[in-house]
C-alpha cells in the first residue's frame, strides 16, 4: 500500500473497535447517509458462532461462485485488511478503500456530534454492503462479527441463517452462560427465514430452536441431516463422504480437521435450502467445496521445518487445534503463542498442553489489545514442561525455526499476521 492508502486504513483502526452495544441505531443512521446499500440488490446469506462461522461462510461462497456473482465478508483478516471483503476471489482494492474513507469521514464527524459514532466494524460492515453492490453481487456470505444480536451485520434480511456452534468467547460483551450467548447468536434468525444449526451443546440448540419457532423460521438441524464415511485427514485437506436426503457427496475439502466436516455440513444444508429457489448441481457444490481457501485455519506455511498457523483463540478452537494434530499424529510440536488480553487465555493453554510439552510466548505489537508475554509466560508455566519468552515476535519466529521440526503457532490472528510479514522477509 502507498502511504496515503495505509492513513487512511490508520484512520480506521483508531475507531473503537468494539464495544457493548444497546441498539443498532448507529449502523441503520450510517448506511441511511450512505443510501442504504444493503437494501435488495443483494441475497445474504448470514453466518454466526462462536467458532466455524468463517469456514461456513467461505464455504458457502465458495459454492455459489460456481455460478452467481459472489462476494464474502469475514473479520478479522490475518493477513491483509483486504482480505475481509471478496468479490469472485478478488479481495477488495485498496484503492476503493481509500475513497469510501474519505467519503464516509464528515458522515462519522456529524453522527459523532449528535449521538455515538460508529465504531471500527459498523464502517467497514456499510463498506462491504456498498463495495458488494457496487461490484454488482447476486450473493454474498456475511460473517457476524460478535454475537448476533446486536452484531452492525444484522441489518440484513438473508435469505437464509445459519448458527455453527456456541461456546464461551467475549463474555464481556456477550454474557457468562452459554444461554446467554446462544440467545444473543439466535438474534440473527429473522420471521419466515430459514435457519440453519450446527450447534451440539443441548443447552444452547433448545434455545435457538425456540426463538426460531417464534419466529416462524424452518428450523434445520445440519448434524442429524447427513451421514458421514470414509473421512480421511491429511495434511494437505481432507476427503469423505456425506449422504442426505439430497443424495450422496464426495467432499474433496482443502481445511482440515474434524471440527471442519461439521462446517461443511453446515454450508451444505445452506445451499440445499437456497436451492430451492437458486439450484446448484451436485458437482457444482462439490466443485466449490474443494476450492475453499481460507487463511488461518490449520494452514501449512512451510514444509521444513514443519510450520503450520491456526487460529484457536479460545478453548473450544484451541480443542479442535489439539484433536486434529493427535490425529496427524505430529509429534515434538513446539507451540509458537500469544492472544489478546480478553481471551481465555488458560483454556486455550491447557488444551494446547495435551500435545506439546514445548511453548515459545510472545507478543503482538497492538499495545491497545495484546497480552502481555510476561503474563501469558504466567499461564504458560502451569501446564507445559519447558516455557521460553521472546516478546519481539520476529525473533521469536526466528529461534523457533532453527530449533524445532514441527511448529504450530497459533492464538491471535494479529499474531499470524506479523509472523507472515516476517516469513515474507526470512525465505
């Protein structure tokens, strides 16, 4: 990026970034200013959960680019800001960035003067609406960024919802109980609207059933919908089979894990209810599915030594992370970390300690949001055996790299992108 280019994305980043929210007034007064982009032109599907809402949504716009104009929207990037907003695999100009920034600042000085002004992801929520009609979409998949309910992202009217899974994650914001949480997921299904579940956790699925019956929106539960066989994982994708009341699929799918297969599931009864009115064929979906590009997510960085990035922020991902490298059978991993300060950080610790004995923390550079590396060291000492702090990242990519065959680093996204601007620098 030019200099006036990175400005302008500084400008947003010094927003707030996130914040407890008692309406979405905000977001409906700033995309009134901007004529209102989300309105008709585009068919939304909308994604939320506490983990495997990404997957689901790359996933699903994966599919549909086999024959509709399509756009994804995910937060947060790991590499690039241009990564949260895609149209046919373009990732969105900075260029564009640049001029809906400076349109949009007077619209934030004057909304700013009478009430609060939007936050960080309320703008870059009405950019994605205005850059996926602009680039003329038929559908884009819309990821929430917390919660539901309340998430800048529920002003849309998708025609189809779906909820991946609920666990605790941003209960400051969300609240302590599961329940909790899965009510302020659930605020995503809208009247008449199909809604699509792949939450497990009894609890929360009542929940979700219940406000969905109120609603009057068909209910589908995508876990008990298909049978899976064959499932073989490696470390370059995964393959299986899924057998529904739609017939059989072979799935040739790039992400890796078992939590994964659930994903798909997921996309796959989403695409089957927009079928309905906007059919797919089989080996279209399948087409799709094998194409799905997502960074991340048990993403193999390079081959020798072994580094492979994850995001497993908190205890249900960081779960998902050590059940899939048992089943690799990866052995002598040494754990490259650190996550922001509102995580839980010994959740997420505890279950990574159940396949490596080895940690290397460090720290982001965000002074605003990261966890200091003499206080995840503190977490880290109670469950692995030897415990090594390096708080500038890149040295610590550097001293990883020439110690160990098999790394995983993983924790914050903003901690997968500095280590990816350092890669770019070593190799």
């Amino acid at each position: 990026m030019h200099a006036q280019e990175l400005a302008e994305i500084a400008f947003l980043y010094n927003l707030v970034l996130a914040e407890k929210r008692a309406n979405l007034k905000t977001m409906y007064e700033l995309l009134d200013r901007l004529g209102n982009p989300h309105i008709d032109d585009v068919k939304y599907v909308h994604v939320t959960g506490t983990n495997g809402k990404g997957s689901v949504c790359a996933s699903v716009y994966s599919v549909l680019r086999e024959r509709y104009r399509s756009g994804l929207y995910l937060s947060p990037h790991v590499y690039r800001f241009n990564e949260r907003i895609v149209v046919d695999g373009r990732e969105i100009e900075s260029r564009y960035i640049v001029d809906f920034v400076r349109k949009v600042k007077p619209i934030l000085e004057e909304i700013g003067a009478r009430s609060r002004k939007p936050s960080f992801f309320e703008v870059v929520t009405a950019m994605a609406f205005q850059y996926f009609k602009d680039r003329g979409c038929d559908f884009a998949a819309i990821e929430v960024g917390i919660g539901g309910r309340l998430d800048p992202t529920n002003v849309i009217r998708p025609l189809a919802s779906a909820i991946t899974s609920v666990a605790l994650d941003h209960t400051h914001i969300l609240g302590d109980t599961i329940e909790e949480i899965a009510f302020e997921k659930a605020g995503i299904i809208k009247p008449d609207t199909p809604v699509v579940s792949g939450v497990r956790d009894s609890r929360a699925k009542k929940i979700i059933e219940d406000i969905a019956k109120k609603r009057g929106a068909p209910f589908y539960d995508a876990s008990s919908a298909y049978e899976v066989y064959d499932v073989d994982i490696q470390l370059n994708g995964m393959k299986f089979r899924v057998i529904g009341d739609h017939g059989e699929y072979r799935i040739n799918f790039p992400l890796i894990g078992r939590h994964q297969i659930d994903n798909v599931l997921v996309a796959l009864k989403i695409i089957e209810v927009l079928g309905e009115k906007h059919p797919l064929k089989k080996s279209e979906i399948e087409s799709g599915l094998s194409k799905v590009r997502l960074p991340g997510r048990f993403e193999v960085k390079m081959s020798d030594p072994l580094l492979i990035f994850d995001i497993a922020h908190n205890p249900a991902a960081s779960k998902a992370l050590a059940d899939t490298v048992k089943e690799l059978g990866l052995e002598n991993v040494t754990i490259l970390f650190s996550i922001l300060r509102d995580k839980d950080v010994d959740g997420v610790l505890r279950n990574l300690s159940k396949v490596s004995d080895d940690i290397i923390v460090t720290e982001i550079s965000d002074e605003r949001r990261k966890m200091p590396a003499e206080e995840i060291e503190k977490y880290a000492r109670r469950y692995f055996k030897s415990v090594k702090m390096i708080r500038d990242s890149r040295k610590a990519l550097e001293y990883v790299l020439e110690k160990s065959d098999v790394i995983i680093a993983t924790g914050s996204a903003y901690l997968l992108g500095e280590l990816e601007r350092c890669l770019h620098d070593l190799v």
